[in-house]
C-alpha cells in the first residue's frame, strides 16, 4: 500500500514536471519571432514535456490497474473460501435423476450416456431431460434421447 502511494506521488510529479517542461518551451519560443530560434523550445521543452506528461499518466494509471486488480483477485479468493466452506465446490447447477433417466449435456445438444457421440469424454453434464431442454439444447439425432422419454 505505501508503494502505491509513492507511485502515484510520483506520477503526479512526473507529470507536473512535463507541464512546467510544455510552459517553459512555449515562453521561451513566444519570446522570439523567428520559427528557427523558435524550434530548439518547441522540441526540448514541447517533446520532452508530452513526453514526462504521458510517463506520469502511464504510470497512475498502471498503479490503478494494479490495485484493482489486487481488490478482485481478493474477492474471488474470498468467494472462493465461501464456496468450500460451504460444501458447494462439486455441487452441479442442475439435479440429476437416479432412476436412469439421466442424459448428458454436450455444447449444443443432449445425448444418452451410452451415445458414440460423447464416448469417453469427461467434460459433460449430466441431468434431466427437462432441464437439457429449458437450456434450449437440442436431442442428438444420433441416440435420439427424446426417443426412450417418449417410449
């Protein structure tokens, strides 16, 4: 925490400075009146002030970042410890059935267990028929799970 008030301290300063720089060039080419005595405060003092001016920005800005960062990083590592604390770290969005009536959920359509389709894959949902349904997926026209529902 003390860091990051340093940080900004200095972001703050840095750009300070670039704008002192930007004043600095523009009095002293405002001070001639010929464009090539005018050009060497222009540069030094225009260039270099956008220069400090965008350092100092850059640099509060990437401490902001980094705080919030920091804040969500502790959020999620809080809700984290709620979830386990309180036992929900398997628990599935959806009820399963246990009288075999089960299908698996894939990205866009369900299947039976037993489907070629989803053979062997580990990355599947089960649950009912119903709720595969209000998830707006449709039955795989290969097992035709709404088949053995109907039957």
């Amino acid at each position: 925490m003390n860091g990051s008030k340093y940080t900004i301290q200095l972001a703050v300063g840095l750009a300070a400075v670039g704008f002192l720089l930007i004043v600095l060039g523009w009095n002293g080419a405002a001070s001639l009146d010929r464009v090539p005595g005018q050009l060497p405060y222009l540069i030094s003092g225009g260039v270099a002030g956008i220069g400090l001016v965008m350092t100092g920005l850059l640099l509060a800005l990437v401490q902001e970042l980094r705080k919030n960062t920091a804040m969500v990083v502790a959020k999620l590592d809080e809700v984290g410890e709620r979830v386990a604390a309180a036992g929900l770290s398997g628990a599935g969005p959806t009820a399963v059935p246990t009288d075999g009536s089960a299908v698996v959920a894939g990205r866009t359509t369900y299947h039976l267990p037993d489907c070629n389709l989803v053979e062997g894959r580990s990355d599947l949902q089960p649950m009912a028929t119903e709720a595969a349904v209000d998830r707006g997926l449709a039955p795989c026209r290969i097992c035709e799970p709404q088949a053995r529902d109907a039957g």
